[in-house]
C-alpha cells in the first residue's frame, strides 16, 4: 500500500472560476460635490472650468466610482460631462450612489463582456466567499450566464462545492 497523498481536486476536470479576478486592480472615487459651490450649487461656467482644470492623472488605470455627496439636485449632464472627460483620459466612470452598487454595476459591465467561451460544456464550480467586495448580484448574474454554458455547476470550493445545475 502507498502513502502517496493524491490530489484529486487536481486531477479533476473541474475550471474554477473565481469572480475576484475581475475585480478592478484600482478603484476610485470622484465627489461632484467637489465641484459645486458649496456643495450643492452648479453654476454651468464654472463647472466646466473646474472640470477643465482638474488633474485626472492619479484616476489613470482605475474605474472611478461618481456620486454626489450632497442632497444637490444635479442637470443629468453633469454626470455625463465628468464621465467624458475622464473617457478622454482612458478611465471609466459609473455612477453609483454606494460603494455596494457600484461593484453591483462594475460586475455586470465585466461579465457582460467576459469570454466564457472556454467553459463551454465543462464542469465549473464558481469560488465563492472570497472578496466582500464581490457583491451577491454577480454570483447570480455569473449563474444564470453559465447555465446555458457549462456542463455543471457548483458554488463554493471544490471540496465543498454546492451544485447548483
């Protein structure tokens, strides 16, 4: 008899796809009330001038989270105008009024966009309890992506995974 330890999570055909790897390597922020007159007056002329001035280089290669930490009532393009000129500089822009809804709204642009097509017709366990920034919505969204894809799926570690197809 071998005392040899065989892996067989290893050697299983199992592709474990783990959320965490799509998450942005850096996440800021962006307050419009920062460009407001006392946080909550927008004054067009003046908006755009600070706009215009306002150093972008720090928010190059990360996904910037807007809002607008005051009660302001804000024109709809005053969201837009931020999002251009940091779309000029290479960096993404989502609104999102919390930090939860915007890794909420981040996850379903990634997947929306990701290619799944090296998991067709295999077994995936989806890694889960990792990253408390990797909100629930996009273990849902994920599932009902790779429903029609995979040949099985499960949730959690291999060890321990919870089938779910």
């Amino acid at each position: 008899m071998s005392d040899e330890i065989i892996n067989k999570v290893d050697q299983s055909p199992l592709i474990t796809f783990n959320l965490e790897d799509l998450l942005p390597s850096k996440v800021m922020e962006i307050d419009i009330a920062e460009f407001l007159e006392g946080g909550f007056i927008l004054r067009e002329k003046e908006f755009r001038a600070a706009l215009k001035t306002f150093d972008y280089s720090p928010y190059s290669g990360s996904v910037v989270r807007l809002f607008c930490s005051t009660d302001a009532i804000l024109p709809a393009w005053a969201a837009l105008l931020v999002a251009s000129k940091l779309s000029e500089k290479g960096v993404q822009g989502i609104w999102a009024s919390t930090s939860a809804e915007f890794f909420s709204l981040y996850y379903r642009a990634a997947l929306s966009t990701h290619d799944f097509g090296g998991l067709k017709g295999k077994p995936v366990i989806v890694k889960g309890c990792g990253d408390a920034r990797v909100p629930q919505d996009a273990y849902v969204h994920v599932t009902s992506i790779l429903k029609p894809i995979a040949k099985k799926i499960s949730y959690g570690e291999a060890c321990s995974a919870v089938p779910l197809k």
